[in-house]
C-alpha cells in the first residue's frame, strides 16, 4: 500500500493530535503500539483493494492519505476497533473515538462491529450503533443506524444507504439494497436487490433494483453476492 505517511510518522502524527485536542496528563504515545497502527493499516489495505474509486485503489495499488479526511477517518476506526481487539487502556480508546468524533463528526464506537470493507462517502454527522453489518456497506453523510427497544437493524452485504438515511429498530436489509437519501427506514424489512426511496409525494417506496447503488464503489461484481 502507498502510505502518505510511514507508520511511525503515522503513530507520532496522531498522537501529537490526540494530546492537542485532548491536553490532559494522560500523554497518549502511540509509538508503544507499533503492532496495533500496522494492523490497522493492513486493514485499511484489504479494505481499500476492493474499492473503485481510483483515490483508493488505482492500477492494483491501494493509497492511504492521511490528508484525505474519508480516508483517515477509516483509519481512525480500525486502529480505535483493533487497539479495542488488543484490549488497549480505555481511555485511549476513548480519545480514538472522541478524535473520530472530532474531527469528521463521525460517531461508530471501537467496539462497533463494521465489517472487513465498507466505504465512507463523507463522514459529516453520521452515527452507527451496534447493527449488524456485512461486507460492501456505502455509508453517506448523515446517516443513522440505530436501536429501537433494545433491537438494531442487520443489513447484508452490498447495502448502500445514501445522504441522511436512517435505518432504525427491528429491521433486516437484504443483499444489495440500496435506500435513497432523505428516506427513514423504521422496523420493517427489504428483500434482496430492491432500492427504497421516499417520493415526492412522501410515500415510501419500495422497487426492483437493475443496480445496486453500492456497485458504483467496488470493483468486486456484487451481482454475485444475490
């Protein structure tokens, strides 16, 4: 993978951001965990090799760029999920969460369990709570997914859920769903290869995709996920 940054230069950047942000005693030094920053990167890598989009994977090479901020705040997740995974302190997974928060207005805790690839188009005000997540998830800005009555949704792989889309409660979506921005999605299920959408007339709308809106973002044929 191209690295904008090499991992040691990765682990002090982001400690010099944590400590600036976050200036109490507790000086976080990421250096003592170089293990945990490689991984975090080897997973950003398998993430970013089954992208289409060519600022992520070009000509079979990936790229990270810690500048890119859909990027970095990918980066952020893993290495706060797989820190979480080594059973690091916890307030450092707090300050990794809190920098999520902070710096992308992205809210999807440590020990969220978000699949091995998804893709973030735009971070801006999205919360992901503890649903039930497959491979090839599109999340835009604005999203929620989130729990009604001790229930949190599942979506299946290949679900793309586009500008301010909330998914709430007891709901299962199928393989290569796709739902429309603007559109709530509240304890109810949608089968496999459909495409919801609020009209202009607010009803909701449920129809047979001829492609899922994920498709666009992964250069794997999601087509063989149904």
């Amino acid at each position: 993978m191209n690295t904008s940054l090499s991992p040691t230069d990765l682990a002090a950047y982001v400690s010099r951001q944590m400590n600036y942000l976050f200036p109490d005693d507790h000086r976080v030094q990421l250096s003592d965990y170089r293990a945990v920053i490689d991984i975090a990167l080897d997973r950003v890598h398998y993430c970013f090799k089954h992208s289409a989009v060519k600022h992520y994977c070009w000509a079979g090479e990936t790229k990270f760029n810690h500048t890119f901020s859909d990027q970095y705040a990918v980066f952020i997740w893993f290495l706060a999920n797989t820190l979480w995974q080594e059973q690091g302190p916890q307030l450092l997974l707090d300050k990794m969460f809190y920098l999520n928060k902070t710096l992308h207005a992205f809210e999807c805790m440590y020990d969220t369990h978000l699949p091995d690839i998804f893709f973030l188009s735009h971070t801006v005000g999205t919360v992901l709570g503890k649903a039930d997540y497959a491979d090839f998830l599109v999340i835009s800005q604005g999203c929620t997914v989130g729990v009604h009555h001790g229930h949190y949704p599942i979506l299946d792989k290949g679900v793309a859920l586009a500008a301010n889309v909330s998914v709430i409660g007891k709901c299962q979506l199928g393989k290569c769903v796709s739902v429309g921005s603007n559109t709530s999605v509240f304890q109810r299920d949608l089968p496999d290869n459909t495409t919801a959408y609020t009209n202009a007339q607010g009803q909701f709308v449920v129809a047979t995709a001829t492609e899922p809106y994920a498709q666009k973002f992964f250069n794997v044929d999601l087509k063989t996920l149904l």
